[in-house]
C-alpha cells in the first residue's frame, strides 16, 4: 500500500488467489495513506480444456459462500503442495513442508512461498529462477491443480456479493477470436459480470477484442496489472510493463455494477 502511495495510484485492487486474508490489512492501509482500496479475490476453474481465472471484486468477507469456496481451494493446494516438494526433492532441491510454512507466515501456502525457500535454502539465485526452473507451468516440479467448474465459482462469488469477472483472458489459450467468445458466452451464461479487457500481456488488438466482447455481453471493463512483486519483477504496480493504463471510471463502473448484486 506504501508503494502504491508512492506512485500516485488513485486505486488498487488485492485480489490473491484462494484467499481474502490480505484485504482487511490493506483497507486499514489504503485509509491512512490515501489509496482507495478494492478489496478482492482470485479463483481458478476449468472449463473444458481451459483454465479460467476468475476475480471477485467487493466480496463480502465473512459470506459463507465464500469461505466455503475458499476452503475446497485450499484443500486442493494442500493436496498439491507435498507433491511439488516430493518432486523438489527428487531434483537434489528438498525442503520440508515447515520450511515453506515459515515463508508463508500463517497464510495459504502457495508456489510464491515455495519460491522463496527454494531461495533461502541457497537452490536458486531468485524466485523468478525458481519458476523458469522448477515452478512454472511446465517447469520440472510444476503439478497441476485441480480446478473447480467456473458454474460453481461463479454462484460463489455472486451469493457472496462479489462481482465475478474473466481475469486475463488472453491467457485461456484459445485458438481464435471465435473460440474466445465462446468461453466469455458460456461464463456470462453461468453469471459473468465482467472482463479484464487491460492487463499488462495484451496487445492492442487483444484489448480491442474483449473491448467487443464487453460490449456485446453487457459486461464490466476492468484491468489490472498483475503485479506480484519479485516474483514477476519485470512487472510494475499500476503499470505492467511500462505501458498499461486503467483508467479510474472503470472502477466507477465497477462499483456500480456491485451494487446492483
């Protein structure tokens, strides 16, 4: 949140995945330091054969909806975990389930906290290198996760009174622009909200594109740079890679559309 005053941001969203533990902290935080504060969340689905990210933004906190949705993610992480470690180990890499709880710090254990033991341990020169390396999809110890059905995230999201949109749609790996509808068709079917059309990998036509899409489906413009830190250091809050921009009516519409839910 610092950082974000640093900047000069009018806004910033937190939307971690699996979890809503960061949002209360940084609404306290956004108060002091003069930066409004979107309090969020992210989810991954499947649908067919495309992983679908879903952002609830506004959710309420203590919704039951939520907490349960939350807690069959986690438990999918906790089965993935030991896995990513035991093929760790097998490289000549092995930590202990406490070592990468102590990076964790009592939050949901995922691939940025095994990173940063991988680091700590002296096994890679960085966490970005542990992803190339070990981590990233397709990298030597990566495991997939399973996934929930986008139906059932999104009934989530919008029982707990979270605007549910597509995170970063450019990265489903559809194969054309035709294919791509078909996914935002089907999800505004099951209760999409809205679409990141400005996210820091799309090019210009790719924005162009989920621009139609939104306009033709009725759905909420959002963007958002991904920002991760470290982890993604070529990644800046606010900017991407140096030339995103979200403009801040999108988050008025944003707000508007939550309180039709």
């Amino acid at each position: 949140m610092a950082e974000a005053a640093r900047l000069g941001l009018a806004a910033i969203g937190i939307t971690d995945h699996d979890t809503v533990s960061g949002n209360a902290e940084a609404l306290v935080a956004g108060r002091e330091l003069g930066v409004e504060v979107v309090p969020g969340v992210e989810v991954s689905s499947e649908h067919g054969p495309y992983t679908v990210h879903l952002l609830g933004y506004y959710p309420e906190p203590d919704a039951p909806a939520l907490a349960a949705l939350l807690a069959e993610l986690c438990a999918y992480r906790n089965e993935r975990n030991p896995r990513i470690l035991a093929r760790l180990a097998e490289l000549g890499c092995p930590l202990s389930l406490e070592d990468v709880a102590a990076e964790a710090g009592g939050e949901v254990i995922g691939r940025p906290h095994i990173a940063a033991a991988l680091v700590r341990m002296g096994y890679v020169r960085s966490a970005e290198v542990a992803f190339e390396r070990y981590l990233g999809r397709g990298a030597k110890a990566y495991v997939e996760r399973r996934k929930l059905p986008p139906a059932q995230s999104i009934d989530a999201l919008l029982r707990s009174r979270a605007v549910p949109v597509l995170a970063h749609p450019g990265d489903l790996g559809v194969r054309s622009a035709d294919a791509a509808e078909t996914v935002v068709r089907d999800l505004v079917e099951m209760g999409l909200r809205g679409i990141e059309v400005y996210y820091h990998a799309h090019n210009a036509g790719q924005s162009a594109e989920y621009l139609r899409l939104a306009k033709r489906y009725g759905l909420v413009v959002t963007g958002g740079s991904d920002f991760h830190g470290a982890i993604k250091p070529g990644i800046l809050m606010g900017r991407g890679g140096g030339r995103m921009f979200v403009p801040y009516p999108l988050l008025v519409r944003l707000k508007e559309e939550r309180e039709r839910l």
